[in-house]
C-alpha cells in the first residue's frame, strides 16, 4: 500500500512575474538597467494551503452577505476589483523585488493588484494559483 499524501502538493510556489509583453521582470540596478539576480517575484499560497482556503472563504462569505443585503448578487466594476485583490493579497505570502510607493506587505500587495495599468500582474497571479500543478514538489520555479 502506498500512503495517498506521498502526493501531496506544497503550500507556497514561487512565481517569476512577467511583464505585459510577457518578459521576465526584474528590478532595477543603479543605473535603471534590469538587474539579473533580482528578479521581481511573488510567493504564493496554493489551493492545498490553509491561507487559500481562508481567502476562499472570505470572498464566499462577502458574497453571501451581499445576497443577503441586496438580495442579488450585483457588484460594480470597482467593488469587483477589490474584492479580487483581497482575495489575492491573502494568497499572498510575499513580493520580491517589487517596489510601489514604498509600501510593504499586504498594502504593497493591494497597491499593485489594484492598479489598472498593471493589471497583467493579477492576472498572471490567478492563472498560476489556479493550477494545482504549480505546488507540486517537483514544480519548476516559474
């Protein structure tokens, strides 16, 4: 017989965040040019962690007492957008190389989930934290 968790996935992944032109992103050196060993990451919790299934949680809870104050589920484009970035800055252990405002933790996060212009970030995030394949062992760095 063999033990069924031997297949278990990890509960973080590392994630190389590209640019819209789908480039790798790395921070700048001190002479604005991309700097090779530091690049721009998010560390991410995955589907079989406890933080996941926390955020999963919490945007189904906001949903519910949506429906029951509003009896529908009706959000704006903005309210939309916000949710959508808590969710991913609770699936967010951390960011690394990335700078906005010199804001730090879940506010950096919030920050660059919320900024339209860089909304390929969130968008590469939630593809990668969707797919359980990211979390196992033998997963690549992306």
């Amino acid at each position: 017989m063999t033990d069924i968790r031997k297949h278990a996935v990890e509960p973080t992944t590392t994630l190389h965040l590209r640019n819209a032109a789908d480039e790798l992103l790395y921070a700048d050196d001190a002479e604005g040019n991309p700097d090779k060993s530091r690049p721009m990451r998010a560390v991410l919790y995955g589907p079989g962690s406890k933080p996941f299934k926390k955020a999963q949680a919490a945007a189904s809870n906001r949903m519910m007492e949506r429906l029951k104050k509003k009896g529908k589920d009706n959000v704006s484009a903005e309210e939309k957008a916000q949710e959508d970035a808590e969710f991913l800055v609770s699936c967010t252990k951390s960011l690394e190389n990335v700078e906005f405002d010199q804001l730090t933790g879940d506010a950096l996060s919030k920050a660059v989930y919320t900024t339209p212009e860089i909304g390929f970030i969130p968008e590469q995030i939630n593809k990668h934290i969707s797919d359980w394949a990211n979390f196992t062992k033998a997963s690549p760095t992306n």
